[in-house]
C-alpha cells in the first residue's frame, strides 16, 4: 500500500499505510482528522490514483441535506417529456407516473454515483455537516444501501473506499467515528515535508526547497492564528520558483509572505521574525 501510494507522488509515513490497507481490507471508512493543509483530501486523490478508479467528492458544508448528496430529479427534462407526452395523445396516468420516474430522469449526486460505480468517496470536511446529516451518513456507510421511493433500494455491489475528512471545527459524533479507522494527521518533520516538496515541485531547486521548508517549520512554531500546512509549503515554493527564484532571502521571503500566511496578524507576527538568523540557523 505505501508503495503504491508512493507511486503516485503522495509520501505516507507506516501508520498511515497501515491505515489504508485496513480500510481497504475490511471495507472500513477511513476518518482523517488534522489542520488544513496536512493532506487529508490529497490521500483520497492518491487513494484513487493508486488503485485505478474515479475520485467521487463530496463538499460538505452547513446545511447540507441527503437530497443534495445523494439524488435529485431533473424537473426541467420531466416536464418536457410531460409536454410531449401530452402532444402524442398519452393521457395514461400510471404510464405517464412510471416514464417520468425512471432511471432516465435520476440525476445521481456524489453518493449515488459512489453507490453504483467502484470508486473511492470522499466526504471533505464532515465537520461542517449538521447533526442529521451525519446521522444519514452513518446509516448509509452502514449498508452502503439508499432506499428511492420511485425507484426501490440501490445497494452497492463493490461499496466504495470511503475517505472522510475533517477541520476539526467541531467534534463529530463518536457514533461515526467508531464506525470508521481514524488517522491524526500531523505536521510533517523537516526531512518528509521536504521529500514531499521535491516530488511534488522537482523543478523547484533544491536549495530553494530547503530554504522554504526550513522557514515553514519555524513559522509552525509561533503562535500563529492558522499555521501553515504542506500545501502552503508547496504554493510559496512554487510561487518562488514562479518568480525565477533558486534561494531565499529575508526580504524575499516577506514579499511572498501572501502564498503562506492568510491572516494579517498571522503576516505581522513573521515580519517581526529575524527571518535571516532563521535561514542561517537552519543551515539553509
């Protein structure tokens, strides 16, 4: 598993491994936990890469419903097909009733389509979801079985890898999390963040790499308001490199300061640093 993994440009450390060899052994869902940025959405993209079938996503956000992520019917085509229904003469009720709700008309969301087609699921942060919409979530992973009243019961011949991910706004409910393997993701060390970079951005020198990585680990160490995670790592080296840079300086560092760090306060606080002992210290 982590060589295929691997293969795919994603670096996972045994834990993580393990993880995903279980979820796929046992047909488990696999809960990610950690800060933005630490790679939680990227392991599903690799998850799918590695075994060879289609990402299904799944934003969610407050106020999702099942109806949302799972199914709706496309009123637009049914109407039409109302109309020439009714030109042709067709005034057969139950007729009518049954071609308006067929297949044909179903409009499969993330859910649906994950159902029906081997895949792996990506349900991105569920802790923005509301409390009936994990509950729904749990009963489908369940059973990986959703009931359409116009249709009858879909269940899933091949269940899909599913991935949930979260923030950590809010606690979910221990209730799916005991229905899913759980991984803490961490901020990476010095060393496998930057292995990450150079596989993600082989373009970027290698000095350059170094530099960006040392000062994102002293960035992690202050008591910031939104630390930076991996993929804000890799968007400053490649902003860098974008720019026709092969090391860093301090000066350069603070103009860049945009591609790292999202909050003003969080921006004030590293221009305050003595960002050149920091380089220096790093042996960057």
């Amino acid at each position: 598993m982590r060589t295929r993994l691997e293969e795919t440009g994603y670096l996972v450390d045994e834990g993580l491994a393990v993880a995903c060899f279980l979820a796929l052994r046992l047909h488990r869902p696999l809960f990610c936990e950690g800060d933005a940025g630490v790679g939680k959405t990227a392991l599903a993209s690799a998850l799918a890469q590695a075994l060879r079938v289609p990402l299904i996503r799944l934003q969610c956000y407050e106020g999702i419903d099942a109806s949302q992520a799972l199914y709706d019917w496309d009123f637009p085509r049914q109407l039409l097909h109302l109309r020439a229904a009714e030109a042709a003469g067709v005034t057969d009720p139950d007729r009518l009733e049954d071609e308006l709700y067929s297949r044909r008309f179903l409009i499969a969301r993330p859910l649906l389509r994950a159902l029906e087609t081997p895949s792996v699921l990506l349900v991105d942060e569920i802790d923005r979801a509301d409390d009936e919409f994990e509950a729904f979530l749990l009963e489908l992973l369940s059973e990986y079985t959703v009931s359409i009243p116009e249709l009858g019961t879909v269940r899933s011949e091949s269940p899909p890898v599913v991935v949930l991910t979260s923030n950590r706004t809010r606690e979910v409910h221990d209730a799916l999390k005991r229905r899913c393997l759980y991984h803490w993701f961490e901020h990476p060390g010095f060393a496998r963040e930057l292995a990450i970079v150079r596989r993600r951005l082989p373009q970027v020198a290698e000095r350059l790499a170094e530099q960006v990585t040392a000062v994102v680990q002293e960035l992690r160490s202050q008591d910031l308001l939104k630390p930076p995670g991996v993929a804000e790592t890799i968007d400053w080296a490649e902003a860098l490199d974008a720019l026709g840079a092969s090391e860093l300086d301090a000066e350069l560092a603070v103009a860049t300061l945009g591609s790292v760090l999202k909050y003003r306060e969080d921006a004030e606080r590293a221009r305050a640093l003595d960002l050149s002992s920091i380089l220096a210290a790093r042996g960057a």
